[in-house]
C-alpha cells in the first residue's frame, strides 16, 4: 500500500492497494491496518458497505455529522466511478474546493476520505460495485449533505439518475458545517 497521489484537499489521499496477481487470477488488499498506520492513516473501521449502481447515477454528496463522523476508506471492485470530495471544513484553505479521482476495477485504487468532506461518485458502468469501510457506525441523525450540482463538478454524465433525497439537498452556499479544519 502507498499513496499514489495526494488530494488539493489536505489529509485526503488516493491510494495504491497490495495487489496479487498470478494464473489464477488477483489479490488486492484495499485494507491492511499496518500499512494503513505506517503511512499516518486511521486503522480502526465500524462499519462496511457494498453499493451496487446502475449507470449514470450520481450518489451523495453526503458526510455524517459529530459526534459520530465519519472517515471512509473508498474501493470500486466492479466498474468505474468518478469519485468525488468537498472540503466542508470551516477554516480550511481549500473550504468549499472539491477533488476527484476514478476508482475502477482495472486501477484498484483506493480513496482515503478524512472527516469533514462530503463524498459522492458518478456512476459510468452498468452494475458497478462500490465499498465503503468507515470509522463510526451510520446514524440516520447526523447524516447530511450537499446537492450535487452546487458545487461546480464536471461528474461527466448527460442525464444523471439522482435519488430524490439527493435532488433535495441543499446547496454548499447554505450549508452551515459544524466541521472545524
């Protein structure tokens, strides 16, 4: 595991997983808590997700709020996703900036995603598959989000297929973070 790149946006990283490959196939190891800890990483996870997407969906841009938030480690097994984060973080130099990065199941990459973004992807393959690992359990309560469309992302896709929870977000302008950079 090594950073491949890091994000405009501080503590966020775009990770290389252990990859295996021989005759029969490949490994990949988008999770080890000592290369995790080596690199300065969270290494303690509640809860884990698989999300599976139909094309030209747009999920997020969603964070979950204290006193549980949440740090989520992002993988795409099956598929391609353009994966994208928005600095929330009252204080921060890149507040209200976003980033993105493709997560596919050819490149294996891995999305670190600190506490304090709001995270969404765009969906460009029939049944891609997605995996979320996150530091706190969710809660329904302290879920939150951005629209979609307020924050300038090129998400790539002509007619999006938007979750009506998602379409009813509000927008970064009005959004009053409780995270401090």
């Amino acid at each position: 595991m090594e950073i491949l790149k890091k994000s405009k946006i501080q503590g966020c990283f775009l990770l290389r997983p252990l990859t295996f490959s021989d005759e029969r196939g490949t490994l990949i190891k988008p999770y080890h808590s000592g290369r995790f800890k080596a690199l300065g990483l969270h290494t303690k996870y509640d809860e884990e997700l698989v999300v599976t997407s139909a094309k030209d969906v747009i999920r997020g841009l969603h964070f979950q709020g204290h006193p549980l938030p949440q740090i989520k480690v992002i993988s795409c097994a099956k598929g391609k996703i353009l994966d994208v984060v928005v600095d929330i973080r009252k204080g921060s130099p890149t507040y209200a900036k976003w980033d993105s990065f493709i997560l596919d199941s050819e490149n294996s990459y891995v999305l670190y995603v600190p506490e304090g973004l709001a995270h969404g992807y765009a969906v460009f393959e029939e049944n891609t598959i997605v995996c979320y690992r996150m530091s706190n359990i969710f809660s329904a309560e302290l879920e939150g989000g951005i629209r979609w469309d307020s924050v300038g992302v090129e998400w790539g896709i002509e007619s999006p297929v938007i979750s009506e929870r998602d379409r009813n977000l509000i927008p970064l302008c009005d959004i009053d973070s409780k995270f401090i950079y």
